[in-house]
C-alpha cells in the first residue's frame, strides 16, 4: 500500500532512533518508545522514552522535540531541563511499543484474530498520530530488518507484490478484564456494523475467522450483506458462499450487482453454480448465464445489466415516472438511456434534467444523441481507456445491432484492467 511521502511513519522507524542535543549536537540516548495521549480519536504522540548511555530510562515531552529526521535522529530543545526519570504517565496516556507491539486482536466474543506487528503514525510537522495498525507479514518482516530481502526474493521468483496489511485505529481499543491486558479488541460491536460503508466492514471481515465472518454476515440484512460481500476479496467471497446458509446465499445473491455475482459464479464449481441457479430467480439466471457466456478480458464479462431505458417518444414526465419506479432496483440511475423505434441506443439523459426539464418536453429534443459507447467484445483494456479520455463515470454496452446490452462503471473497469494487466504479466513469466 502506498502513501503519499513524508506524511506516515511506522514506529519501528522511530524505535532506536539516536536522540540528539540540539545544542550540542551530541548523542543522548535512543528512543525506546513514544507516549501518547487517547483523549483524541486518533492517538497523540505526547512523549518519548528514552534509554540514556548509563542505561537509564528517561522521559521527554513531545513538545520538546525540535526535528525528527529519520535515519538521524530525534533532536531535543533544552536538555537536560525537559528530561524526567521515568515515565508517570497522565489520564489516559500510554506507551505504544508496549501497549501494541506483539499483542492480539480479539473479536467480542474474545476469540483471536490476528496479532499487530507494527504502528502506523500520520506525521504533520512534528505532530504523530496512530492512526493504523500494521497486522501483515511485513510488519514483522521489517521488526526483523529482513523485510528489504523478502521484498528482492519475492520480485526475482513472482510477480506477487508484498504490500502492508492494516486496520484503521478506530475499529481497535485496548482492552482490560477477562481476556487480559495483553490484548486488543476490535471496537465495532455486531449491532452496529451497520452504520459502517460495506467498505470498511469488509476490512474488518478479512480480520476475522471464518465463524466470525459468517455470524455478522448473518446479522445483516441482506442488501448490506451483499455490498460487504462485493468488497471482499474473491478467495473470502467463494469460501463465504460455501458455508452460508443456501436460502440465505440466495438472497444475498439477489441482491448483489450483476457483474459481481458473475464474478463469484464464474469461480465456483458447476455443481454449487447449478444448485444455486434452481434457486434463483430465472430471470437473474438468465442475465448471469449470459455473462457467463463472455470471455473474461471483454467488456461483456464485466457490464452490469441493471440499467433503465426509456423512449425518445416520451415525455420528460413519463420518463421520470418511469426512471422513479425502476430506481428502486437498479443501482445506477443516475444516467438514463435513450431507445428509438427499433430498441436501439439513440441517446442518453441525466435524472438531472429530467428533474428539471419541464414536464411536456419530448425526450428526444434534449437529450445527449453522442453517446460514448463501447462493444461487448470491446477488450477491457480499451474500455478503460474511454473512461480515461472522456471523464465519464459509466458507459453503456451495446451489441452488433446497436442495441444495449449492459453498462460498465469506471470502479468495474480499473479494478478489471488491473487484474487483467496482473494476469499477463503471471503469464509471461
């Protein structure tokens, strides 16, 4: 994962950091550890820890910290004056590598979920927050200082690159009681995951067992549900279909986007796919069997069939009637597609302007007759380099005939384009 430069830090690079007089310019002490506050959402580092040359722990505060230069040190105003014998730590003030290095995180029911190697702080000027958790393999990797090794043998033997794996500060809390002081629990109780974008749920999922997943899975209603589904990766969502409930799956199935419930059927093995499809709706059967029927790295197998149409013979009133009662099942909406007499793509409107149009204007004598197409065989590539060069956010699908057959977002297309591009290269190795 990569962030913008200068503007993140993992603690591992401040640990053993020299710690300089500013004055003199001489060598201090090294950082054993940073102190921070938890009165704010995200912690602040308020001290650090030192460890002076006779092996004495000292405490210094943040704000006398003049420059935190990595690799050099952290330079330090006014010393020895700042300088306290130990740390006494304030309300709700504690020490990051000790509180967080090495412990586990547990889900509420006090199950084990996977143990944090790392910190990762938000720098802005000489202000440092936590805001991450770092739970992957190259945290401990980097703890070890081997993480630069890993990362040459890995490029010279695969493609796979080795990213960071991280859990945003707000879903962890350190935690006292039964489970003990040496772990760390995830803050979000089952109730009110809701509230969260599926986005984020998904990340808290990866975290969890198999068990978990599926009990908060099965908490959800299931247009939740099946947003949350869509957000986890494809290896998560097979397993996750394996073991849900089948009347359950079914219903999470139904209400999943068409391209992304093609995506988790084109994975599964026939007899699964089969056994699902006597279950389901004929008419998603049929759109999903469609898909199905395309080649992987074409427009056609990543169009979603959830798009509404209308008749350059109506009227804007008749059309937003029309756009009004679709909206409810269909997830884009917002650009409405324009048929002329043969049900061919003639052109396109906004619900923008059919909000604002009035009521007896014909379709036909406003809407956008240059539409931005691409074809269902259109390699996936190209169709991401229309959303490139014309800004737009969907384009429509249309087949031999002109007739429109699906239509693609700009999320669909780069995260399709990337994987292809990922694939390629896999097999030219």
């Amino acid at each position: 994962m990569n962030y913008p430069p200068k503007k993140f830090i993992f603690l591992y690079y401040i640990i053993n950091l020299a710690v300089i007089d500013a004055v003199t310019g001489k060598k201090i002490g090294r950082v054993i550890d940073l102190a921070a506050s938890l009165k704010e959402m995200y912690p602040k580092v308020t001290g650090l820890i030192m460890r002076d040359k006779k092996n004495k722990k000292i405490y210094l505060p943040w704000n006398s910290v003049k420059m935190l230069v990595e690799e050099k040190g952290v330079f330090i105003e006014n010393f020895p004056a700042v300088a306290q014998d130990g740390f006494n730590p304030a309300e709700n003030e504690i020490l990051l590598k000790e509180t967080f290095w090495d412990k586990q995180i547990v889900d509420t029911q006090g199950s084990k979920v996977v143990r944090v190697n790392d910190l990762h702080l938000l720098k802005e000027g000489l202000s440092l927050w936590v805001v991450h958790m770092d739970i992957g393999i190259t945290g401990l990797l980097r703890r070890l200082g081997v993480s630069k090794i890993f990362e040459f043998i890995i490029k010279l033997v695969s493609s796979y690159q080795v990213e960071d794996r991280i859990i945003s500060w707000k879903y962890v809390q350190p935690i006292n009681g039964p489970i003990g002081t040496d772990a760390l629990s995830l803050k979000v109780h089952h109730s009110r995951l809701a509230e969260l974008h599926p986005a984020d749920i998904a990340d808290i999922l990866i975290d969890l067992g198999i068990k978990e997943r599926l009990n908060i899975l099965k908490s959800m209603d299931k247009v939740t549900a099946a947003s949350t589904i869509q957000e986890l990766p494809l290896k998560i969502r097979l397993q996750v279909a394996e073991l849900l409930d089948q009347k359950l799956l079914v219903d999470i199935i139904n209400e999943m986007a068409i391209n992304e419930a093609v995506d988790l059927f084109s994975q599964m093995p026939i007899k699964k796919m089969n056994l699902l499809f006597t279950k389901l709706p004929p008419e998603k059967v049929t759109q999903i069997s469609s898909l199905l029927g395309h080649a992987n790295d074409i427009a056609g197998s990543i169009m979603n069939t959830n798009f509404i149409c209308i008749k350059q013979t109506m009227t804007a009133a008749e059309a937003l009637e029309k756009t009004k009662k679709e909206s409810s099942r269909k997830k884009e909406s917002y650009y409405i597609y324009v048929l002329d007499d043969t049900d061919s793509l003639a052109g396109v409107v906004t619900l923008q302007q059919l909000l604002t149009m009035p009521g007896e204007k014909i379709i036909s004598e406003f809407m956008r007759k240059r539409v931005a197409k691409v074809k269902i065989k259109t390699k996936i590539k190209d169709v991401a380099e229309v959303f490139y060069k014309y800004d737009f956010t969907v384009v429509p699908v249309i087949d031999k005939l002109g007739k429109i057959q699906g239509i693609i977002t700009m999320k669909n297309a780069f995260e399709s384009v990337f994987h292809q591009i990922r694939k390629e290269t896999e097999q030219a190795q």
